[in-house]
C-alpha cells in the first residue's frame, strides 16, 4: 500500500477537535486520517500516527518512511509552517493528513459529490 503525508495548515485545537468529531460522524471511513501536533517536529508527526497505523491496520515502517521523506524534501515547506505555528500562539496545533493512496482518492470522490 502506497501513502501521502501532508502538512495542511494551523488550527485553533478546539476547532481541530470538533472538526475531527464531525468527520466521524458524518463522513464514511476512508484511508485518510488527520494528524495534529503543538510543534513542528518530525517526532511529533511520528509519535502521532502511531496510534492511527494500528487502528487502521497500516504498515507503520512505511508510513513513517513517508512522513521522513517528506521531512527531507520540503524543508522550505516545513520552516514556513513552524513560522505560522509560532505566530499563531500556543492554543493551536499543526495539522496535516496522512493518507492511503486509495482512501485519499475515495475522500476527495466523496467531497466532489457532496459538493454537486
């Protein structure tokens, strides 16, 4: 199986939460989960999906492989992000979306339709 990781944006936590518990009630299961973090940090991203990988049933070796890739490719994309981070204050959180390449191909279907 294939994965993506990607760095979305900064997030008030309340927010994040809330929208996380809409996203279960409302959306079906998918292979796309969102990850959150109070710091920019590679460790933060891999301590965090420790506990999707197992819940999903998805090879952690190759998702953390995924998240360190990207940490060693985009480190422009990663000091911009830890700036807005900084800027935002401590009440929010980093957010990005580790993905199956399937399940994020089925979320954006189901948005596409929901959106029609």
């Amino acid at each position: 199986m294939k994965y993506t990781f990607d760095i979305l944006g900064v997030s008030p936590v309340l927010l994040f939460f809330q929208q996380q518990q809409e996203l279960i009630q409302k959306s079906p299961a998918t292979g796309v989960e969102y990850l959150a973090t109070p710091k920019c940090t590679l460790d933060g991203f891999i301590h965090s999906v420790e506990a999707v990988t197992s819940d999903r049933g998805w090879d952690l070796n190759e998702v953390v492989a995924v998240i360190i890739n990207f940490w060693m490719q985009h480190s422009e994309t990663i000091y911009y992000w830890k700036s807005r981070l900084e800027d935002a204050g401590t009440e929010n959180l980093l957010i990005a979306r580790v993905a199956n390449l399937n399940g994020l191909q089925q979320e954006l279907g189901f948005i596409l339709k929901k959106n029609l």
